[in-house]
C-alpha cells in the first residue's frame, strides 16, 4: 500500500512516496530562500538512499517471493507423480512377494522327510550330528550229551544268552559344490557292549566293551529332475565306506570256565567297523501331495573282496579272503502332514 504525501512550498513542490509497512518514511524539504544549505542537502541525499534501500529491499524480497511460488507450483507438480511412482514401487513390490509366496521354502514336515530320505541343496555348508541306538538279544539251545536209542537224550541241557547294546554317535559335513551337486562326509564314533551268559546249574556270565572310531562314509549327491507337478524330485546317491573300524576277523577268543565245570567261550574284542570297502549307489525320490510326502529309494551296495591275515578264531593265523556280494536296498513309504505342515 503505498500513500502520496505532498509538501508545497513557494519555489517548488516534491512528491514523496513514503512505503507504510513497518516504517515510513517522509521527505522533509525546507527552503531558506532560492538556495539549500548543506545541512539541508546532505538530509535529502540521506533521504534519497534510504528510498533505494528500501526498494532495493523490496524488489529482493518480490524475487525471492516469486521463486518460492515457482517451488510450489512445480512441487505440486511433482507431488502426483511421486505419488504414482510411489504407487507402481508398491505395485512391484507386491508382485515380487506374491511370486516369493509362490515360491516359498517347504514346509518343516517336507524338510525333514528330504533330510532322513533324500538330500537338502539349500544351505552352502551344513554340520549334522546323529545317534544311532540299537539292541538285540539272542538266546541260543545247547545241548551237550547223547542220544540213547537214537530217541532219548542223556546230557546237559543250556541256552546260551548273548545280549548287545550299541550306540553309535556321528558327525555329517555337507557342501554343495553347485546347486545341484553335493558331497560329504560321515564319521561315527561306536560304543559296544555285549553280555554273554550260559544259563546251566548255576550258570556262567562274562561281558566285553569296546569303543572306537568306525568305518568313515564319503557321500556324494547330485539332482537329476527337480519336482514338478507330474515328477518328483530325483536324485542320484553315491556313497563308499572306508575301513576305518577295528574288523571282526580272526579275533582271539577267551573261555571261561564256571565252578560246575560250565565252560563258556566268547570274543576278546568287539569290532567297531566291517573290515571291507563297500560302494553303494542307487535313486532316491520325493513327491510332495495334499497331504501326503511321498518317498522311495532303491539302490545296491557292492561290497569288494577283501585279504586278511587270520580270518579264523582258533588259534594260529589263517589267512583267507572275504567277500560279500552285492546286497539290494529297496525303500519306499509315505506320511501324512497336518494343516500347519508338521508330520
């Protein structure tokens, strides 16, 4: 808002444009006949800067008042299309976690089922440890006599009880060399113990317990198909056990003779491995249904020929050779998931 203020005098009359905002100025002219003074020249040219300052200090203020609203014009300009790019991200995003979705890990039951019978391909390098229990319990008839009369029995009558318990404890290493190959490495650490026992007048008993480090299994895993709609994940495993184990043959044995006379013969030492190379190779599949796993293996296992020394428990070294054969391995069944995917 600006206001004309006018000062009339007789020589002369001078328009001053006073600017009201916070301030305002006035131009003060005094005439002291035809002539100013220098007091009265130096006031006007002091009133004259303050002019220019002030609409030097207007004209920097429009400036920046005009370029701030080229700001916000521009920046509701930009504010939409922000907004839309913003939008298309999101849009993105959800696609990519739908497909993630699609493509989720399986389940905790289809996990495990593939760890016990088939072969995981997901982490880089993975440690396992396992235990294995197992005991059995053989009772054998010993008969110690004569037959009379190619009918009657005249003798001792025994059963010899032999009673094992073996705990077997292993660490796995596996690495996957590509994302469809695998190898590895078992080694076991075995516990055995074993009661023998003559049970005749009175009877006679011995145990033996043996620890130590057993055969070690190189393994090797590689996925042929991966699961489909009309095929189930197969993969081909190889694996070669390694004597690493005390073996069972020729194994002195001790007898020990009861109070009765009962003589009762059992094996100085237990063997913590099979004393031969063995290679076992063969398929093994899984298909994931609703809401069952399905699961097979088949295989063979070759085990090689083998020379020792003594094969024999008498005394004396009797060397010979073993040979196993080959032995078939057939697997198959299947399990049922409940709705949170737990077996």
């Amino acid at each position: 808002m600006e206001k004309l203020v006018y000062f009339r005098l007789s020589s002369c009359t001078v328009a001053v444009c006073a600017a009201l905002g916070m301030t305002v100025s006035t131009c003060v002219i005094a005439e002291n006949g035809d002539s100013m003074t220098a007091d009265e020249a130096n006031q006007l040219r002091f009133e004259i800067k303050q002019l220019q300052l002030i609409n030097k200090n207007q004209a920097d203020m429009l400036r920046k008042m005009e370029g701030r609203l080229q700001q916000l014009e521009s920046g509701q300009q930009a504010v939409p299309a922000q907004q839309q790019d913003q939008q298309a991200g999101q849009q993105t995003a959800g696609a990519e976690k739908e497909e993630i979705k699609k493509s989720a890990d399986p389940s905790s039951s289809v996990e495990n089922v593939l760890q016990e019978e088939h072969v995981l391909f997901g982490d880089q390098f993975t440690v396992e440890f396992g235990f294995n229990y197992s005991h059995y319990d053989r009772k054998d008839l010993v008969l110690e006599g004569f037959l009379a009369l190619d009918a009657i029995f005249l003798g001792d009558i025994a059963v010899d009880d032999v009673k094992a318990d073996i705990f077997t404890f292993d660490i796995t290493g596996r690495y996957n060399v590509t994302d469809r190959w695998q190898v590895g490495m078992t080694v076991p650490w075995v516990y055995r113990n074993t009661n023998f026992q003559r049970n005749v007048s009175g009877g006679v008993e011995s145990e033996v317990s043996e620890a130590g480090l057993g055969d070690i299994t190189l393994l090797s895993a590689y996925q042929l198909y991966k699961e489909t709609d009309s095929r189930p994940d197969i993969v081909w495993n190889t694996s070669l056990k390694i004597p690493t184990g005390t073996d069972p043959y020729g194994t002195p044995t001790i007898t020990k003779t009861a109070s009765n006379g009962d003589d009762l013969t059992f094996p100085a030492e237990l063997p913590t491995g099979s004393g031969l190379y063995s290679l076992t190779t063969g398929l093994s599949f899984v298909k994931t249904t609703d809401p069952a796993i399905l699961f097979a293996n088949i295989g063979y296992t070759h085990h090689f020929e083998e020379s020792f020394g003594d094969i024999s428990s008498s005394a004396g070294n009797q060397p010979g050779k073993v040979k196993l054969g080959i032995q078939s391995i057939t697997v198959w069944g299947w399990r049922l998931r409940s709705m949170n995917g737990q077996v």
